[in-house]
C-alpha cells in the first residue's frame, strides 16, 4: 500500500500536506516509544496515541514511513514540523487503535 491510501481509502486527516506517497510495507501498534524502536518493521506505518515530538524522532530511528494517530488525537505543532522535517507523513484517525490496526492490515492484505 501507499502512504497516501490512509488518506484516500481510510479516510484519515492527514496533519500536514506534500509528504512523499512513499511504500508502506507493515505495520506496527504501540504507545511505548522503546518497543517501537525495538520492534517496528522498516518502512512501516506506527499506529499510537502518542501525539508529540519524541514520536517522530523514535519513527525517524525505525525507518517508519508514516504515524496515525488514534482516537482523533491532537498533534502540537512541534511534532507536526517535526515530521515534516524527517518527512514522516502525519495523519489523525477517528478510529481506536484496535480498529485502526484492523483497518490498515485490511490495506496491506490486498
């Protein structure tokens, strides 16, 4: 799948526009930013509820293409430009994290 297929089929906000529609291989759900950097696959999405800077430097670290963002978490503008920054494309989800998951591995089965 590719990044912009949370947007386009999922529906999900993304919180900053022109990130790079790059290839998103898997994906991986965790709010303990050291299991992330422990476990997360390469060129993955991060679904979590972790809405700040140190989020983005983790994902950076991973090689995560792209954060959603659960429960339509707020992001804080130094995340946002952080992201943008790295390049990590951002998005909010209304979704829990469980349906969001689901949701995304549906995306990644096809």
């Amino acid at each position: 799948m590719k990044i912009g297929d949370l947007e386009k089929k999922l529906g999900y906000a993304p919180l900053w526009e022109g990130y790079e529609d790059r290839e998103v291989l898997d994906g991986y759900t965790s709010d303990l930013l050291s299991d992330v950097m422990g476990n997360a696959p390469d060129e993955s999405v991060l679904i979590t509820i972790q809405a700040h800077k140190n989020t983005v430097a983790v994902a950076t670290l991973a090689g995560i293409n792209a954060i959603v963002l659960s429960n339509n978490r707020p992001a804080p503008d130094e995340m946002i430009e952080a992201a943008r920054e790295e390049g990590i494309a951002v998005f909010r989800a209304g979704d829990n994290q469980f349906t969001a998951s689901w949701r995304i591995h549906e995306l990644l089965s096809r």
